[in-house]
C-alpha cells in the first residue's frame, strides 16, 4: 500500500577481470590439442558474459533504488519504506499507478471509517426499504448489516461506485496522481476539476496555491488514508 524505503543493494557483482578472459582464451587454445573441449570453453565463455551482464545492473540499479526518495509519503520514522521491493525496479510509471490505487484506496477507507464511527450516533429517519418496511434505524453496525439491506440496496450501491469511478472521479494520466475531475461528454465545456476538499470547480473548488502547504496537505491524506486502511480492515 504505500510507501517506500528500500533496503541496501547487495554487493554488486564484480566485473569480469583479465584473469577470467585470458582463462578462455587458454581454454581455446588448448581446445585445439584436444587437452579440454569446446563445450568446456563454451561454459567459460558464457560465464564471462553473464558476469559482464550483472556486474552492468548492479551499477544501473543503484539509481532506482533511490529513485523515489522526495515523493509525497516518504515521512518519519519509516521515510522511504519498502519492503517488499515492488519499487525496487525504478519503474516510474508503475510507481505512479501504485500511488493513484493507494490515494483512490486510503480516501474509501476514510470515508469507511467515518460512517463506521457515524452510525454509532446517528441514524437515518424513515425506511430504507419501505416495501420491506425495513427501517434504517433496524440496520445493525458493521458487517451485520450486509445481511440487512436489501439486494436491491447492494445494487444501487454498487452502480454509483461505478458511475464515480468511470465518469465522475477520473484520474487523468497527465495529473498528479489522487487529481481527479469529471470524464464527461462535451469534453471542457461540460468536465470540471475538484479543488481543496473535493469540492468541484463549478462550486468554486481551487487547488492550494502554496507549495508548502499543499505538501503538507497532501502528505497528510496519504497518512491519515494509510491508517485508515489498516483501521477498516482491524
């Protein structure tokens, strides 16, 4: 889910030296006396290669290692936290998608944790089902509920998500991953995109102008939705 500091690279394999070379070309011509074979001096040679290869992406992966060490997210203690190495390939297109699911991830959590804490105070008046005449005050907390509201209810649910996530909440490529606006028809004349808080920019919603505090800002999100992933899955 997040993060992202990398553990020491191992010891970097070392390059082929005169020794190994001159060792093939021994082979090679003692091949010709028929002292040692072809495929002997094969295998020699092949080992010269691939010693070349790693001795090549050791020295070029030390680079991505450190790669994204000023990203958002990388706060103490931890800082550039990684442990399962899936940054390790200094792979920046990947590291981008990995951060938009992280923010689209941390920011449902939020909100998750929120209606968690909501529901404990304050319920709805009236009927959720009035069909079934169930009321939202019968709904029970946390995952009892899932057994509570109706099929119909889940289904409603689950096309609004989908309507937010393919038209209302789009992450477009060239923005800063979690800058999201609408994907539209009628391209500029009809999308907009959302400012401080969420709020659209028909409502007047503008990003922060300062640098410094959209940082703090947005490290801030990525904070609070990492402890609000791990606080909706405890």
């Amino acid at each position: 889910v997040a993060g992202s500091a990398f553990v020491a690279p191992s010891r970097p394999v070392a390059a082929p030296t005169a020794t190994t070379a001159t060792g093939a070309a021994t082979a090679l011509r003692r091949g010709g006396h028929g002292s040692i074979s072809l495929s002997t001096v094969g295998v020699a040679l092949g080992a010269t290669a691939v010693a070349a290869l790693r001795s090549k992406e050791s020295r070029v992966a030390v680079a991505p290692r450190r790669a994204f060490e000023n990203e958002l997210g990388v706060q103490p203690p931890l800082g550039f936290w990684d442990p399962a190495g899936l940054s390790s390939d200094g792979d920046a297109k990947e590291f981008y998608r990995r951060r938009v699911v992280e923010i689209k991830h941390g920011r449902v959590s939020m909100l998750a944790c929120t209606g968690y804490i909501v529901q404990e105070f304050f319920r709805f008046p009236g009927y959720i089902s009035p069909s079934s005449e169930i009321k939202f005050a019968d709904i029970p907390n946390g995952l009892a509920a899932a057994t509570k509201v109706p099929a119909v209810g889940w289904f409603q649910y689950t096309v609004f998500c989908g309507i937010c996530d393919l038209w209302l909440m789009h992450q477009v490529p060239t923005n800063p991953p979690g800058k999201l606006c609408t994907r539209l028809f009628g391209e500029e004349t009809t999308n907009y995109e959302y400012g401080f808080l969420g709020l659209p920019g028909y409502l007047g919603g503008k990003a922060i102008a300062d640098p410094e505090v959209k940082k703090k800002k947005l490290n801030a999100e990525i904070a609070n939705g990492r402890l609000a992933m791990m606080a909706i899955i405890g």
